[in-house]
C-alpha cells in the first residue's frame, strides 16, 4: 500500500517550527493592536463569483489557480485564495461600511500555484484592510505600521518597500491602449501565453519574469505619464508624508500587481534573501472594489503578509546570528555555571561588539560540548571544578585553529580581545 501523504504544496508545520510562527505572529497582532485595528474572522469558502467579481475574470488567480467545487446545494464555492474579497463581502453584509474600519485577519489562502520555496498551495496571510479613508494619510497609516513591524521582527534590514501607483480606472485605458500599440510592434517576438496576457491585461507585461519582456519593457510607455494630476498629487503626498515618517521607499514603476482590484497606491515588501518568491507582503489602494461588489463607494486599502515567507525570513536571520557566535563559554557541571556567567558578562562589557553566549541548560558535558560546536563559534571557554580552584580557564579552539590550552583566569579577558582582534 502506498503510504499517505500531505497533498502537494500544502505542509505540515511541526513544533519545531510553530513556537517561531507563534512568536511571529504574536508581534504583528501586537503591533496591529497598537495601531488600533481590530480583528475580523472570515469563512474559508466562498461563492466562486465574488473572487471573479473582485480579483478579475482575467487574472490568472481566477483562470488557473483557484480551488472551485460544486457544492451540494450552492453552486460554486472556491476556497479563498486571498482575504480582502471576503473582508469587503463582510462589510456590505453587514452594513458596516457607513463608519470607517481599521480591520486585520488571519488565515489560510488557496492557490493552485507550482509549488517551490516560499510558494505554497496552502500558505497564511496576516491581512489588514481600512476602509473610508479617501486621503493619503491612511496610505502612509499602512506603510509606517508595515515598517514598524518589520522592525518588531528584527528583519527591517532585510526587506524594501516598492511603490508605485497605477491612477484611476478612469485614467487607465489610455495607458492600456499605448502599452498594446506598442507590443504590437513586438507581435512576432511574444509566445502565445505572451500575447494571450498581452490581450486579457497588457500591464501583466509590465510584470513578466521573461527577460526578453523585461527588454522591451524598457522602452515601454510608462504609466506615470498617464497618471490622472489627483492620483499623482496623491502619490506626492504620501512620499512626503513616508518621508516625514521616517519609512524609506523606492519607487518602481513596474509594479503592476497580479489583481485587477487595485487603483493609485500598490507596494510590495521585497527581499532578495528568499529567490525567485521576494514579495514577503504586498496590497495597495482599491476604491473601486466596494462598489464593485455591491455597497455605497467607499475608499479602501490594505496588504497582506506572506507568513510562510516571513518565516523563510526568521529563519534565514536565525541561522546567520547562530554563525555570528565568536566566543562560547561552558561550564563543564551545574557548579561552575555562575562562574561560567561572570567570565561571560566581563568578556561581554569588554568586547560589546563581540557575540559572548554562556551555556544554559544542565546536561553532561558531551552535550554542552555539542552545543558549542553548533553555535557556530571559533572558541569555546570551559570552567570545570579544577579550572576554578586554580583559577584558570580551558580555551578550546573549535575549527581547527591550534591545540587546547589553559590560561589564567585573571587574563581570560585580555586574550578573548587579543584572539577577536586577530580575527
Ligand atoms: P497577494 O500579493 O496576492 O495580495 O498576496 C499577499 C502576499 O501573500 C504576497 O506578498 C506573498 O508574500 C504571499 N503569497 C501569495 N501567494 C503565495 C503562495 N502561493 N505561497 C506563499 N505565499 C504567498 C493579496 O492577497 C491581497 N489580498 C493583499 C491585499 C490586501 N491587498 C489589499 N488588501
């Protein structure tokens, strides 16, 4: 008999994973708490139509990646392949949409994606979606709270805020029309999947991975140029305002985004620490959707974070800091663990710049010895009964850099900051 297993890029997250996730998850609801959005709890299945409706019949989310079924009774139901078509189904079913909300949920999402790094059948998505602001200041709202809790999580440094805005519905058939008259003169170049997005949505051009597109894309109308004046003064607006905020952006024209829901504001967080999958949290502005969907026009926004890539993330970080480890100090029994403490808190005020751990956790010296080796450190300390009654300390190189020795503990300091500066 064959053996059972998960169904393709849909995974199992053991515990040795989940504390992680929980402790990630843990400070974006705080920050989220901070900023004063409140919590929204969304079915998994919906009528198929509302993301058809929402997302785009054109998008490749709708034609190729959603999990649709026949139910028994109600006619298509797909599992949601994003949060923010239930959200805004939510709202106008609800009659909530006369107030404005600062609203976050979280989640699984479906798409029938080629699974790889960081893309997933099944994947989770913290989300957060405001609705009623029309001015820029909700815009800059967003992207100052995406940037402190990217600084909650420590990985400020490893992500980029994009930018871009794609006008107004009504400013954006003119670019659509000059974007096809000029593929058009590239006709005989493009694959028929090429002329195909070519014709459901010219700016998914803008977006291709192909680097022959990428080439043309160069010499390519661009959309700022087409950009209605109110669209653009509110692009201007929010740059001041994320500059006055302390938020560093780039802007990137080519941020098209794969949804037809969005108008004038769309970002994506990029890292180029994760490959091919960079985008770790991405949204932007959709005044139109509520409408769309049926309720009185109300302005919107909102993003979604990848946690299964912001986790790819952590871990990537916790793997270097695990590297960053110079000096690893054992005591060798549970009786030398305060001395072992204090020769780590001197080293550690000598030498800041330095990674100093102590040992913690009882466990025979084989295993302390063990833990040592994969900190990833260049030494490890030991203090034993005989290394404290003679006041010395064992140091033992840990990659093959020279012999085991023992010096005075008195010097301990001073050789730990000759050995960091020989480094
Ligand atoms: P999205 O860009 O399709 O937007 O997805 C948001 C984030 O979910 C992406 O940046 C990525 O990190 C993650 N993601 C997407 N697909 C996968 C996958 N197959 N595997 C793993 N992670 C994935 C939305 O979903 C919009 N609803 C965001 C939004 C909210 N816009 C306005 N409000």
């Amino acid at each position: 008999m064959s053996q059972l297993k998960a169904v393709r890029g849909m995974r199992d997250l053991m515990p040795e994973v989940t504390s992680l996730w929980q402790h990630a998850e843990t400070v974006i609801k705080s920050q989220l708490h901070s900023f004063g959005y409140q919590e929204i709890r969304l079915p998994v299945l919906e009528a198929t139509e509302l993301f058809s409706r929402s997302a785009g019949e054109a998008t490749d989310l709708v034609q190729k990646e959603m999990y649709s079924f026949a139910d028994r009774s109600d006619g298509s139901l797909t599992m949601r392949p994003e949060g923010t078509a239930g959200c805004v189904r939510a709202l106008i079913q609800h009659s909530r949409l006369s107030q404005p909300a600062r609203l976050w949920y979280a989640g699984s999402m479906f798409r029938y994606e080629r699974p790889q790094k960081g893309r997933y059948r099944q994947f989770e998505q913290i989300g957060v979606e405001v609705t009623g602001y029309q001015s820029a200041d909700i815009d800059a709202e967003l992207l100052e709270m995406g940037l402190r809790i990217w600084q909650a999580l420590g990985l400020s440094d490893a992500v980029t805020l994009e930018l871009n805005t794609l006008g107004t519905a009504q400013s954006r058939p003119a670019y659509r029309q000059a974007l096809l008259d000029y593929f058009e003169r590239y006709r005989a170049d493009l694959d028929a999947e090429q002329l195909a997005r070519l014709t459901a949505n010219p700016l998914r051009m803008l977006d291709s991975k192909s680097p022959t597109i990428r080439k043309m894309i160069q010499g390519a109308p661009k959309l700022m140029d087409f950009v209605d004046k109110e669209s653009r003064a509110h692009f201007d607006r929010l740059g001041e305002l994320l500059t006055g905020l302390g938020v560093p952006f780039v802007v990137n024209p080519l941020i098209v985004r794969g949804l037809d829901y969005y108008t004038r504001t769309v970002f994506e967080w990029t890292t180029t620490e994760l490959g091919a999958q960079n985008a770790v949290c991405s949204g932007g502005r959709y005044d139109d959707l509520v409408a769309k969907l049926g309720g009185a026009p109300t302005p919107a926004m909102g993003f979604a974070f990848g946690m299964d890539r912001v986790i790819l993330l952590m871990q990537e970080r916790a793997a270097q800091i695990a590297q960053a480890v110079d000096f690893y100090v054992v005591p060798i029994t549970d009786a030398e663990q305060l001395s072992a403490m204090h020769l780590a808190s001197e080293m550690r005020e000598a030498l800041p710049e330095a990674c100093v751990v102590c040992h913690a956790g009882s466990g025979k010296i084989k295993a302390r010895m063990k833990q040592a080796d994969r900190s990833g450190a260049s030494f490890a300390l030991l203090l034993g009964e005989e290394e404290v009654k003679a006041k010395r300390v064992t140091v033992k190189p840990l990659r093959d850099q020279g012999q085991q020795n023992t010096i005075e503990r008195t010097e301990a300091v001073e050789w730990a900051i000759k050995s960091w500066r020989a480094d």
